[in-house]
C-alpha cells in the first residue's frame, strides 16, 4: 500500500468524479484508476462503486476513507517535523508593505530569508496601511509593515520598528520656516499636502487636527512620501510628513515641529498569533534586521 494510492483514493471519494480527481493530484484518470483498483486487488475488497454516473464509496470505502485521511495527515506531520527540524522549510509566504516606503531593513531581512530558506516563496505587494492589516487579519497576507497612528492594531502580533511625530515639511523661502515651531492652525492656514487616506502619518494628522477642531484643506494628494515632499518643495502645500522623511530631503524642505500634534507616527511590522513554521522564522530574522540597524 502506497501513500499515493491513499491520496487518489481520498481525491475521488471527495470529488465523487475519477475525471476531477485526476485533475486534482495532477496525473492521467486512467492513472488514478489503475492505482485504486491495484489498492483494491490488495485490500481484497472495492473501494469505489463506479456504475452510477458518479463515483461513490462501498461499504468497505467508507470504511476506509477516515484511515486514510487520517494516515496522509499522518506522513505529512511527519515530513513537517522533520523540516522543522533541519530547517528545510517549505511553502510560500506573502508579505505586505506601505506604497513607495522602502525600508533597507525590511528588504534585507527578505534576502537574508531567502538565502537561508529558498524552498519558500516569497510574494511583496504595495498598499495602504489599513487594507494591509486587513488583508493581514483575512490571512491574505503573513506579514506586513504598516503605517499606523499611536498604537498596534488589536489582535496582532506587532513590531516598532519608527515611532516619530509628524512635521510641516515646507520650503526654505516659506513664512513658516522661520518658525522653529508652528501649531497646527497655523498650519492649517496655507493648502496642505498629504498622504491618502488609509496611512499612518495621515491618520496621525486628521485625529490631531480633529482633536483641536480643525478641518484642514488638503489641496494635492500623493500615494508615496517622495511625492509629497517634491509637491511641497515646489511650494504646492505645506506638506504632511514623519520627521525622519522630511529631514531626508533637508536641502530642499524645512520641517517644523507642530507643537500641539501629540500623536506617535508609527511603522510597525504586523502578523496574526498563528504562525507557521516559516513565518516564524521571518519574523525571527527581520527582528534581527532592524535590531542590528538601530
């Protein structure tokens, strides 16, 4: 008796079809038919009743189909084991990232799993923050790094990786960068350039300004910070970012602090409790990523 012989067995018992369960373990149907009838001739009894227009199960198949789930469940706990073991992980995962935010970290700690473990694949995708982490609770996606406003979303596992406060992002000549500091109606009294809604340093801005009862104008809209800050050193906006982004551009913005924005910009890396084997790891190596960069 051979595992591949259970699991055509189990593929036409759930399929109630020779034909779908051919194309399910991906062989020829004359292939799987000849494989239960030689598991048949050895069990001394038939498994599958096949004069209807469907295949159904014998007395003797339904007998058997538990075993034989239970045994294919079996060998595969077995051969996880064993590549827990050795570190032979296999299998795929997909990882989630804020659009246009590149993060070295991130992306070493992707080739550093890679170069360790390439029986996995790895898929990245862009997007915003809250369609990650919803995608992350769905499990359409194991891991994500996520922009978010105070605090971790509940109900995941969480890293910090930046936590920083927001800032006016504005161009040399501009009134405001006179100011070491600037609140944020004072802010608020020129068009502001933002990030879309569904980000962390966006939600930050919105729950502030609502906080004090503002109602910016957010004239100009751009997906990635990048863009932000040349709309901004264009003298388009003032424009919305963390500290660490405008300051990267400091030949060409000055940022000031808004003095009355209390909430934490955060970037985090998010993932549910239950993990597999692989995914452990990678959390387990981007750890050490941004650990060693800090």
């Amino acid at each position: 008796m051979e595992l591949r012989q259970l699991e055509y067995f189990v593929a036409v018992a759930e399929e109630a079809n020779f034909t779908r369960a051919a194309a399910r373990v991906h062989i020829s149907q004359s292939g799987v038919s000849a494989q239960i009838r030689a598991l048949e001739r050895e069990l001394g009894a038939e498994l599958i009743d096949r004069s209807g227009g469907t295949a159904t199960l014998t007395t003797a198949g339904q007998a058997a189909l538990p075993q034989a789930r239970a045994t294919l469940a079996a060998a595969g706990s077995v051969k996880q084991s064993v590549d827990d073991v050795t570190g032979l992980l296999r299998g795929s995962l997909s990882i989630g990232m804020v659009t246009a935010c590149t993060v070295p970290q991130l992306f070493d700690a992707l080739a550093r799993f890679h170069s360790g473990h390439p029986g996995v694949e790895l898929a990245l995708r862009e997007d915003n923050s809250d369609q990650l982490i919803a995608d992350v609770r769905s499990g359409e996606l194991d891991l994500a790094l996520v922009g978010i406003a105070a605090r971790t979303p509940t109900g995941l596992e969480s890293m910090v990786v930046i936590d920083e406060r927001i800032v006016a992002a504005v161009p040399t000549k501009h009134p405001l960068a006179e100011q070491k500091d600037a609140t944020l109606a004072e802010v608020c009294e020129y068009p502001i350039v933002a990030l879309p809604l569904g980000t962390g340093i966006r939600a930050v801005f919105d729950r502030d300004c609502a906080g004090v009862g503002l109602s910016p104008s957010i004239t100009l809209q751009a997906s990635a910070p990048d863009a932000v800050a040349d709309l901004a050193a264009r003298g388009l906006g003032v424009g919305i970012l963390s500290r660490s982004m405008a300051e990267f551009y400091g030949n060409r913005l000055v940022a000031v602090e808004l003095t009355d924005s209390h909430t934490a910009a955060l970037l985090a890396l998010v993932w549910r409790s239950a993990m597999s084997p692989a995914l452990t790891e990678l959390v387990s190596v981007a750890t050490t990523s941004f650990s060693e960069s800090s």
